[in-house]
C-alpha cells in the first residue's frame, strides 16, 4: 500500500500544482522580482507605425458591418490601419458586402482551404510591420489596437495578446458562466506569466506578431494562435499581455456547443504539446519551459490522467482504510465523489433550463477535463477537421 499511498500523493500534487499550484508560485516569483526592483516590459505610449488588422473569415456575412464599424472606430490613426480579409470558401455573400467598403482590402478564393490555409494565403499581402489578428465575430475595444501596439515599441516583444472577454448575463447559462470565471482566472495568470518573462499562447481572439517572425504553419494545424505566438517566443521574442486590449463576444450557446469548442482545443493542444516538443527542454529554453510546461503542457496531459487515477487509487485506499471510518483516504475519495456529483447535478439542472451558479464551477471543471481526453481520442483517430465549425454562441 506504501506504493499506492505514494502515487496517490503524486496524482494529487499534480492537479494540484496544474490548475492552482502554479498560480501560487507565480505569485511568490513576482513578489521576489518586485523586490528586486524588476517588473515587466512597460509600454511606451505615443508609439504609431502601420498596422494591418488581418481577419481571416468563412460564412461571416451578418457579421461584416458590425465588426468593419468597430474596425474604424477604434483610437488608432485611421490612415496607418490597414484592413486586410481573407475569406476563402465563403458562399454567403461575406465578400460582396465587404468590398462595398472602402479601404477594406479582400482576397477570396471559392475553395476552403481552412483558417491556416487563409492565414498562410493572406499573410502574403501584408505590407506593415505589425499584424493583428482577430476574428470577424469579435468586437474590440476602442483602444485595443493602441495598447497592443504600444507594447511593440520594446525591441524584445515579437508578439502581444489581448485578452478574450465573455459578455455575461445575470441569467448565463453553466458554460456561460463557467467560461466567464475560467478567462478571468487565466487572464491573472496571464498577466504574472508576463511580468515573470513571457505569456505561453496566445488568445486567437487578438493578438499580434511583428510581421517579419511569421512562420507559415503546417495546413492541419488546428490551434493557429498557439503556435504561431510560441514559435515566436522560441525565436527569442517574449509574449506580451495586456488585458485593457481586448475582444469581446457572447459564450457558447450551451455545454454541449462548448464542448464541442473544448474538445477541438484540447485535440489542437496535444497537436501542438507533439509539435513544440523542443520548447520541454529547459536546459534551453529556462524560464519560457517553466512556464510553458507548468501552465499548458500539465493541463493537456498529466492533470487529466492524474484526476482519473488518483479516483482510483483513492477508492483502493478508502476501501482498505475503511469507506465509512472518515479517515484521511476515505474523507479524500468521498470529497471526489461529491464534487463529480456536484457536476452531473449542474448538467442535469441545466438540461432541464434550472441555473444555479455554485455548480458551475465543477460542472465547467469536469467538461474541461472530458474535452482533453476526447480530444486525445481525436487526435489519435486524426478526426478533427481542420476548418473550423464554429460553435453556436449564446
């Protein structure tokens, strides 16, 4: 039993260590630097070169004129903000009605070829030295494009992230609101990854690279955004955040729609944990490894599996402790099993339309972690198609 006891202890570590764990010690680092009298990279305000805001889109006609509306309003010299769409494979008329406006740039080809084929495609025609990137369904908020670029006036930044924002209501669905919590707790991590030394991934809601480190991406890649920004960091670059830059839309419409949305993530996050397999070594990357592994690879690997078995094991502890003796172990193994309750309850109540919020949270958890391991499944399978079928938003 002394085995299990230890690999028990192990398993709990590491979901521990993944999901809070490392925002603890992200925590202590910054302190310690702050006392050191280091902070992060400070933007430099005043900074105007031109900038193209390259939106890649399929089918995205009833989104067109909001999003080149708010393209236009934000607080940027409008002659140095270039709009570049890319939108191959659309038949519903998306690039009619975007020639009809005036200094948005379109490239159209009939057949769809998928996001990366787009962005590979269209990066081509990008003339600026910084490119933002950001999707037709998103507004941005006015002084998005400003902050971001005022982050770029540092000659050590190659890339910059905004920050996805979920719009909320009072009445929020459980992945409404189960979203809404997760983007706010990683936008903190975000923000200390930043100031220790880079953000690991960037949000492909917003982000922007300097034009000259893009690096075509393989056509079936499935998280674009992620590895586009990290082959920037492994250039030698950092990842910049700033979370006032942000893109706003809607949650999913259901778990369901944000399960789908998970599991191609997750299938996308194994993917890339296989592609950017040299970024584990530490030895030569150092800080960038430590973040990396500890706040991504974790959460696609070792945490999942770790919560399976340490169920298990917890069960073979319990049983020998005694189940209902409420010792160490068997206290552990019901805790689990009340909070597994807790989220088949809030899928319950949430098919039959019934909203209490104290069960999101594991609800969301349980979800998140379901997705990586149909993802896996997929990936294995190489059953994610690399276009994206977006999921219905609220």
């Amino acid at each position: 039993m002394l085995a299990l006891k230890i690999t028990f202890w192990v398993l709990l570590f590491i979901v521990f260590y993944a999901y809070i764990g490392y925002g603890i010690l992200l925590y202590i680092l910054i302190k310690i630097k702050r006392l050191f009298g280091k902070s992060g990279i400070k933007p430099v305000a005043g900074y105007e070169p031109d900038v193209t805001l390259f939106i890649a889109a399929y089918n995205e006609k009833d989104f067109v004129a909001a999003k080149v509306k708010n393209s236009l309003e934000l607080d940027y010299p409008i002659q140095k903000l270039h709009q570049v769409w890319v939108t191959d494979g659309s038949d519903d008329g998306t690039p009619d009605v975007l020639k009809q406006y005036p200094g948005v740039e379109v490239h159209h080809l009939p057949q769809r070829s998928g996001k990366i084929g787009a962005m590979n495609r269209g990066m081509k025609f990008v003339k600026t030295p910084i490119v933002v990137f950001c999707d037709a369904n998103t507004m941005l908020g006015s002084e998005s494009i400003r902050r971001i670029v005022n982050l770029f006036s540092n000659p050590k930044v190659g890339c910059v992230s905004g920050e996805k924002r979920i719009f909320s209501k009072d009445k929020d669905s459980a992945a409404g609101a189960g979203e809404g919590l997760y983007w706010k707790y990683e936008s903190t991590l975000k923000k200390w990854d930043a100031e220790l030394y880079s953000v690991v991934g960037a949000a492909g809601e917003l982000f922007a690279i300097r034009t000259e480190l893009y690096q075509e991406v393989e056509r079936d890649t499935l998280l674009d955004d992620f590895i586009i920004s990290l082959r920037v960091a492994q250039s030698g670059y950092t990842i910049q955040y700033d979370p006032e830059a942000y893109a706003i839309e809607t949650a999913s419409a259901n778990v369901k729609e944000e399960l789908k949305r998970k599991i191609r993530i997750s299938a996308g996050g194994i993917q890339s944990v296989v592609r950017l397999r040299s970024l584990l070594n530490v030895f030569k990357y150092g800080t960038l490894s430590f973040q990396y592994i500890s706040h991504r690879v974790l959460r696609w690997t070792l945490a999942p599996l770790s919560l399976l078995f340490m169920l298990i094991a917890g069960f073979v502890l319990a049983l020998n402790e005694g189940m209902f003796n409420l010792g160490l172990y068997s206290m552990v193994f019901w805790l689990q099993i009340i909070f597994y309750l807790a989220a088949l309850l809030g899928w319950y109540l949430e098919n039959r339309s019934i909203r209490l919020k104290l069960l999101f949270v594991p609800y969301y958890f349980f979800i998140m972690n379901l997705s990586v391991f149909l993802g896996f499944k997929r990936y294995l399978k190489k059953s994610q198609s690399v276009n994206w079928e977006r999921a219905k938003r609220g």
